[in-house]
C-alpha cells in the first residue's frame, strides 16, 4: 500500500467513533425487530429446542458471533456508513413474513424475520461493512428452520438404495412405496430413517467448512455437493445395513444394533470422511484473514452524520412495521360464519355403512368448526369414508391444511407409502397400517369456491383472500377405502354423488 492510499483512508479513531453509535442503533433496531415480531422468534427458538431436527441451530449463533470476532481486526479498519440499499432487504423479508402470515406458512415468516435483520445490519452498518460481514450474514440463514418438506423425497431415495443393495448381496426383497419386504420381515422406511436431520446438519457443516477451508469458489461447490451426496448415501446404507442384519439375526438385534451403531458412531464416521477427504483439496491457510480491509474500503470513504444512521434506523422499522399493521387491519374486517350442524347427504347407489374396519383409521381435521365423518356401501359390498371439515376462518393451527390433518392423522400407525395418480383438483396417496393393511385416499381443499389438492395451491388461494379481501372459508375433504384395489370404488362413489363441489355444497350449504 502507497502513502497516497494511507492518507485517503480513515483514522483509526474516526473509525472507532463511526463504530460505536453504529452498533448502538443497530442493537436497538434488532430489539426493536425481534420484539414485534416476538411471536415468530419464540417459534423459532422452540423448533431449535424441541425438536432434534433442529438442535443444531442453536449452534449457529454462537458461531455466527466467533465468525464476527474472528473479524474483529479487519472490521476496525473500516467504516460504517448508513446505506439506503439495505432497506430493500428489509422490505423484502417484510414481505415474506407478510405472505407467510397470510398463507399460514412459518418458513416464511421466519424467513422474513431473518431476512430484515439481514437489512438492518446492512442499512445501519453500510455497504463496506457488509462485504467484511457477508458470509456470517448469509450464515445466518441456517437459523431458519427448512428441509422436513424434503423428507418424502429423502425416504423414497432411502428405499431405491436400500433396494439396490440389497439387490447386489442377494437377499430377495420387495418394495412398495417406503416398505420393503423381505424373508425375515416387513419393513418401513419411516420419517425418523429419512436422514433429513443428518443431511441439513451436514449442508450446516460443510457450508462453514467450505468458507474458512476454501479460497477457490470450485472446491467450496464441490465440498458442498459432497456434504449433500454423502449422508444419502449413507442414509441408504444404513437402511439397508438394518435390513441385512435384521435377515440375518432377527429384528430386535437389528433395532438395538441401528440405534447405538449408526446412531452414535456410523454418521460421526461420514462427518470425519467427508472432512478427511476435503482436508486434502483445503487451499486456505488457517491464519489466512478472513478479507482484506484495503480491498473493500473506499479511497473516499462516504461519511455522514448521525441523522443518516437515525433515519436509516427509523426507517428500518416503519417498513417492517407495515406489514402487521396490514394483517391486523384485515384481520379485524374478517368474520365468521358457522354453517348449521351437517348431517350426512343421500348418495345414490350408496348407504349409511357401520362396516367395520380391518384396522382403525379416521381422517383428522383438528380445530374444525364444524366436521362430518361416515361410511358409505354400495350393494357390491365396497365400502368408502368420507370426512368433512370446515373452517369459517382458517389460521395457522386451525386449518385443513398442515401436517397430520387429512387422511393420514398423526402418531398413530398409519404410514404414508406412495403418491398415487391425482384426481382432478385432488391429490390421492396411499397408507399403510401393520398387517400390512392398505388404504387409498383421495384428499381435497377448497378455499372459498376454489377446490385444489391442498398443499401449495391452498395456500395460495388462502393468501389470496386473506391479503385482498374475499371468502376465506375452508373446507377439507377426504374420500378413502381400505384395500388395495379400491380406487374405482372412491371414483365411482364422486360420480354418484354429482363430484366433490357438489358433495361439499350439499353437506354444508355453502351454495345457498
């Protein structure tokens, strides 16, 4: 560095004295956001504490604050200055709490509070600032909770790899959808065995190693590629490793030998392969700084008065402001309307059935203002249930949406085993209970006039009504049979009763 480029940059003390009421706004725009959006960070902080996908989030902090300090040396040589440009980030995370308050889904909401977090820093602290915080700030994204959506993804991929091996040992084996078939038992690729905790706590890991280990943006994508493709693998092996040994020494050994085996020692052995085998290709030295002042600091840097950090930091909070006060005001216009009770429609070819079931199944609708369940027979002697749930206004908790409402309720021994072939603005899936016994079912939302397959599309109709005004009653529906061969009998049983808007017009009235 010339003389010209010392003089040009800031003292020492004038960067100390831009810090300090620096951090102090910033400190204050963070409580300031963390207190009104208060119900979402407690949300967040109990998914960390409760639930053991998660645990691992309780870690970020701590490292996101060692990352800092680590930067502590190079921070002090640059200066904060308030930037306009990071109150766009944080009108985008007040629009992504907006949206998932509006469509009832937490991963945004708690997307959108990180996010405008994000924006303070950068609105408070500047441009400059941020570049020397950019990796602690992108990590910080790890503090949301996201990857269960991918666990029927992962369970499926588990079972194919499972199937593959044990194709290779000769150990004759079937499978439909996530259970898996052998001489020496029946075997489920639950939830728990999806190895969604080991792969987001293993991208969590890599993404770290992969920023202080690595220079070359090449070798950082491949580490995380491999810390992606290696506890699926994994994951694979020890299914299948469980279902070998379960053939060989009976299952209760298997179980035992699963949960201490790979529990404790099988995935600490991947975490110390991946890192072994990165180790080799590491191009950073671990006294390596972790930028260069000189490069990201202004010959000129742009200064400006405590106004500029006062409005930023006011600024910072009426945007993210906006968007509960826009939800409460809708909030307060909505009203309820409860339909009479609802008794069960006349079906043609169809009757009121007290069949029993070959194993206990009910469909679930937690929270519903009003609910109808009944069987149907027809005079083959096929059998349908029908559940009918209904919302006057949905929210998050209290909606027929969500994990374990539907046709597969939870903590029960029902499993979900494959996706069937959807019906018309439907989704069908089928389950299985021990026995094995099967069951189809066939499962819709409808948001006002509008029928979809739930999932995403009811979302966003419910997003819809809730941000612009219009009919938010819900209802849930779910037509099913037990048995293997039974979706022409819920086909059929939709037809005669005129299909699934009419059904629900008849039950609750929502026509008239």
């Amino acid at each position: 560095m010339t003389a010209s480029d010392t003089l040009d940059r800031p003292s020492a003390a004038g960067a100390v004295g831009a810090w300090r009421p620096s951090l102090v706004l910033l400190a204050a725009a963070a409580a300031g956001l963390l207190l009104l959006f208060r119900g979402d960070a407690a949300d967040m902080v109990s998914v960390w504490w409760n639930s053991s996908t998660f645990n691992h989030c309780l870690l970020i902090i701590p490292i996101i604050g060692w990352l800092v300090w680590n930067r502590k040396a190079e921070l002090a040589e640059l200066t904060p200055s308030a930037s306009p440009y990071g109150l766009a980030i944080v009108a985008l995370g007040s629009q992504s709490w907006l949206l998932g308050e509006a469509a009832g889904v937490a991963l945004a909401r708690h997307l959108g509070v990180v996010v405008m977090l994000q924006g303070a820093v950068v609105s408070i602290l500047g441009l400059t600032v941020t570049r020397g915080l950019l990796f602690p700030l992108a990590y910080a994204l790890f503090l949301v909770p996201f990857g269960e959506e991918f666990v029927p993804f992962l369970q499926e991929i588990t079972a194919e790899l499972s199937m593959i091996l044990l194709g290779l040992f000769g150990l004759p084996a079937h499978m439909e959808g996530v259970f898996i078939t052998t001489p020496s038992g029946y075997f489920e690729v639950a939830e728990a065995c999806s190895g969604v905790k080991f792969l987001i706590a293993m991208v969590a890991l890599g993404a770290l190693a992969a920023n202080l280990c690595f220079r070359s943006w090449r070798r950082r994508g491949a580490f995380l590629a491999l810390c992606i493709v290696m506890p699926i693998v994994a994951n694979g092996i020890r299914a299948f490793a469980t279902i070998y040994i379960a053939d060989a020494t009976g299952i209760e050994f298997a179980e035992n030998f699963d949960h201490v085996v790979y529990g404790w020692f099988f995935f600490a052995f991947v975490i110390a392969a991946v890192l072994a085998l990165g180790w080799t290709f590491f191009d950073r030295d671990i006294d390596d700084p972790a930028f260069d002042p000189a490069e990201i600091e202004p010959r000129k840097p742009l200064t400006h008065g405590p106004n500029r950090r006062y409005a930023m930091t006011l600024a910072v909070f009426a945007i993210a402001v906006i968007s509960p006060v826009w939800m409460a005001g809708n909030a307060a216009a909505a009203r309820d309307t409860v339909p009479a009770p609802f008794s069960a429609p006349q079906i043609a070819g169809w009757a009121r059935s007290s069949a029993p079931m070959a194993y206990p199944w009910r469909a679930t609708y937690a929270g519903a203002d009003r609910l109808l369940e009944t069987r149907y027979s027809d005079a083959a002697g096929r059998v349908v249930d029908l559940a009918i749930g209904y919302y006057a206004n949905p929210v998050e908790g209290r909606e027929p949406v969500g994990f374990g409402q539907g046709g597969l309720p939870a903590e029960t021994e029902w499993s979900w085993s494959e996706n069937s072939a959807p019906p018309p603005s439907g989704r069908a899936y089928r389950i299985m209970a021990p026995g094995p016994v099967a069951r189809e079912v066939f499962q819709y939302v409808m948001v006002g006039d509008r029928l979809t397959a739930g999932g995403g599309r009811a979302k966003l109709a419910t997003l819809r009504a809730r941000l612009l005004g219009g009919d938010r009653r819900a209802v849930g529906i779910v037509i099913s049979a037990e048995g293997r061969e039974v979706r022409a009998a819920i086909e059929e049983f939709i037809a005669d009763s005129g299909g699934v808007e009419q059904l629900v017009d008849r039950v609750t009235g929502l026509a008239d």
